[in-house]
C-alpha cells in the first residue's frame, strides 16, 4: 500500500531570492579571500621590514 497524504513537494523559490542568494553567497566569498589576503600581506610585509637592516622597524630592533 503507498501513502499518499503525506508526500513533500518543494516550493520552487522565487527568482529574486535565488539571484540575491547567489549574490551574497559571492560577496562573502570575496570578502573571506579579501581579508585572508590582507592580513598575510601585512604580516609578510612586517617580516620582509624587520628582516632588512638599517631601514627595518625600529620598534623591533631597538624595543619598547
């Protein structure tokens, strides 16, 4: 015997939402590379400026 009150049909979402799911779901996706990015940037131009000589960051060669 096959039930037949309680099947589950899905609502098909509006275009609008599905456009405006795809467009966040982008956005958060760039802001992640963006700030993974922009924090290893910082953190290897601070490594490469304490590393060179004279002209390093004076608070890590000298101190506080």
């Amino acid at each position: 015997m096959i039930p037949t009150g309680n099947i589950f049909i899905p609502a098909f979402p509006d275009p609008v939402s599905l456009l405006l799911s795809k467009v966040f779901s982008l956005f958060w996706l760039l802001l992640a590379g963006f700030v993974n990015g922009f924090a290893m940037g910082y953190v290897s131009h601070l490594v490469l400026d304490g590393t060179i000589g004279k002209r390093s960051i004076p608070l890590l060669k000298k101190g506080f």
